[in-house]
C-alpha cells in the first residue's frame, strides 16, 4: 500500500466532522485501509468512531475539503445504496416477522438475484454462521446470539465489497460474546472482504483487528497493529485504554529509574531527569525477598483463572500490579522481590493527565 493510498480498498482523507449543532466528533482524520484487511476503530464511548464509520457507509458527510475513496473513486457523494457496504448494528435491525431465511435473503431479493441462486446462497450463509435447522424461524422466535449471526449473514449476503460493524456483539452477554468473538474472526478470515470494526472493547480488537486504530476524543491517537499498540503504545492514554499497565514516574540517573523499592535499568535511553515509563503487570517476575530488582510488599492477591493478580505496594512511587503464575506462594503482607528486564520497561512522553 503506497503512502498515497493507490491500492487501498478504503481510503479516507481528512475526513472531520463537527453536527450542526456545533459538536466536533472528529478532527480532520486520513486513514487507508488494505484490501482483505480487518480494521477496528477503538476508543471509548463519544470519541468519534460511530462518526467515522458512518462517514465511510455514506450515512454522514464529512465536513467540506473530506473526502472518501473506495479502489481510488471518489464515493464522498455517493449514497449508500450505492456504495456496496454491508452493515450490522449494534441493533441488528432484522425484520421481525419474517423468516431467517428471508431476512438473510432480502437484500439479493431487491437486487432481482434469481430465486435458485438466492437460495443456494442462504443455504451457504446459514451454514457459514451456525445457524442451521433455524431458517424457517421468525427473527422474534430467536436468542439474541442466533439474531447477530442472521444479521451478520444478511449483511454479507450481497457479497458486500466492504463490510462496517459497529458494536455488534455489545448486546450478547459475556460467554456469548466470546464464543461469537471467535466465530466472527474465522468468517471474517473465509470471507475475506475488508472490514470496519467498532467497538470499545479493547479485546474485541485485539482478536479481530489486522490494525487497531485507538481514536481519543476525536482525534487518532495510535494506529498500529493488535501487538504494536499493545507492546508500544505512543501515550499514556493508549498504554492505559489497552490492556492492564503500571505507568510509573519517576527520577532517572544514568539510564537507571530511582524508585522507593529499588534501582530499574532501562533500556529506552531517557535523557531527561524525570520519566514516565509503562510496565505491563505480565513483564514483572515475583522473586525472593532479597533477590529480583525490587523489593515490596504484598498489599492483595486476587484469583484470575489463569493467573493471579498481586498489588505491591512500596516498590514504586505508587502501587504495581504483577500477575504472577498461580503457583507462586503470597500472602497478604509478604515481602517479596521484583525482577523486570529493562526492555519491559516502555518509555512514555510525559503529559499532563487530564
Ligand atoms: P459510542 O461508543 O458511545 O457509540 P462513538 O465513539 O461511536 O461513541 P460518536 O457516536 O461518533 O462516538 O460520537 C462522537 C461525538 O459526536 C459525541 O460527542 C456525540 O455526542 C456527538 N454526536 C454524534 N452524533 C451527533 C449528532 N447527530 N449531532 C450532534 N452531535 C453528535
């Protein structure tokens, strides 16, 4: 894909958008997208990812000097109807009284696709999304994960050349919502059409997204693939919105971080005297007392399945978390050492924290 975007299935060029009532829900924002490519705007509630999508299905215009591009055409005024996307909602908005099959089938339907070929296509979707044996049944005869699956299957019935989802297994609960998460990755792999996905559910994005575009306030603030935005995130705001992280500030002499616990050598070449630097709970190794780095103490253990979560108080200017292997022995009030490799230390710009 060229700098220029030649070759990008989806191209938007500094597409802003501020509503009439004044509300700037995005700033001036340019972002190509690769054919076959799953991209997931990601960013919490009102930071303008709705925005962009509906700006890219043809549901809102951008502000004048935006432009959007598909294969290179300029589609910035073209209506959605003639846009060939394939949208799902939050809310799936299937036609209640009709069958899985209809609802599946309507949009081939007033595309005048013939009835044998409909069905041959119905018959594939239906198999495709798990959802056979229900194709006579009324959409209000179904569970909320079997509506999402006929809601996915319509919209990429019509063989959309791109396919816009925004939120849709928000509405699921948490069991559902994983097992579907999955399920959509491999239909989204089969099928192979580019893909805008919107959520605020940063591991929705990382299982899903080829790239991850972390939006804050309007504004891009990373765009990065699911491991770069996780390993190296740009700010703070990223560090924190993905994922769990220790951010710590703290003096530094000589390339080594001064904290209460210990002396941390880093490897991210901090020039200046103070720094703010991001430790993923994962990166930090429970030794003895004594041994390890650091030295702390155990202020609370919690049981997460896999792995169980430590607070250590006294290490840092402020509390670590550490996920530790289950088999590591701590109890609330243990003194216990901290080892942590200097590149697991991630050197942040310091900011003011709004
Ligand atoms: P959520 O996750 O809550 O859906 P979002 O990131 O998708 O949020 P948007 O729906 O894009 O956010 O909204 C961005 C901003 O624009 C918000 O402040 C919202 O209130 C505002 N906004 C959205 N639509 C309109 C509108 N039609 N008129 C005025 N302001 C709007």
């Amino acid at each position: 894909m060229s700098t220029a975007g030649h070759g990008a299935a989806v191209r938007i060029e500094a597409c802003g958008k501020t509503f009439a009532d004044g509300t700037r829900a995005l700033d001036p924002a340019t972002l190509d997208i690769a054919r076959g490519e799953t991209l997931v705007l990601l960013g919490p509630s009102g930071c303008g990812k709705t925005t962009m999508l509906r700006i890219i299905a043809g549901l809102e215009l951008p502000d004048v000097g935006g432009k959007v591009l598909f294969d290179g055409k300029d589609m910035t005024s073209v209506p959605i109807e003639r846009r060939n996307v394939g949208m799902v909602f939050q809310s799936y908005a299937l036609f209640p009284n009709m069958t899985v099959a209809d609802n599946i089938a309507y949009g081939l339907k007033i595309r005048g696709v013939a009835r044998g070929e409909r069905a041959a296509r119905v018959a594939e979707l239906v198999a495709l999304t798990n959802i056979t044996g229900l194709e006579n049944r009324r959409i209000d005869q179904l569970s909320g994960g079997q509506r999402q699956r006929v809601a996915l299957a319509r919209a990429v019935a019509i063989r959309p050349g791109i396919l816009l989802l925004d939120e849709p297994l928000t509405a699921l609960d948490a069991a559902l919502r994983d097992r579907l998460r999955s399920e959509l990755n491999r239909l989204l792999r089969a099928l192979g059409i580019t893909t805008i996905y919107v959520t605020h559910d940063q591991a929705e994005a990382m299982e899903l997204g080829d790239r991850i575009v972390v939006m804050r306030k309007g504004a891009i603030a990373q765009i990065g693939t699911p491991r770069e935005v996780y390993f190296a995130p740009k700010d703070r705001f990223v560090a924190e919105f993905i994922g769990a992280a220790n951010i710590v500030e703290a003096p530094v002499e000589n390339g080594v971080l001064i904290l209460p616990g210990g002396r941390l050598p880093i490897e991210c070449g901090a020039t200046t005297a103070n720094a703010t630097v991001m430790i993923r709970p994962e990166t930090i190794r429970v030794t003895e007392a004594g041994e390890g780095i650091l030295s702390g103490i155990v202020d609370s253990v919690s049981f997460i399945g896999d792995r169980q979560r430590l607070v250590v108080s006294d290490a840092s200017s402020k509390p670590l978390n550490v996920d530790a292997p289950n088999t590591i022995q701590a109890r609330i009030g243990d003194r216990i050492g901290l080892s942590i490799a200097p590149d697991a230390v991630r050197l942040l710009p310091s900011e003011p924290r709004d």
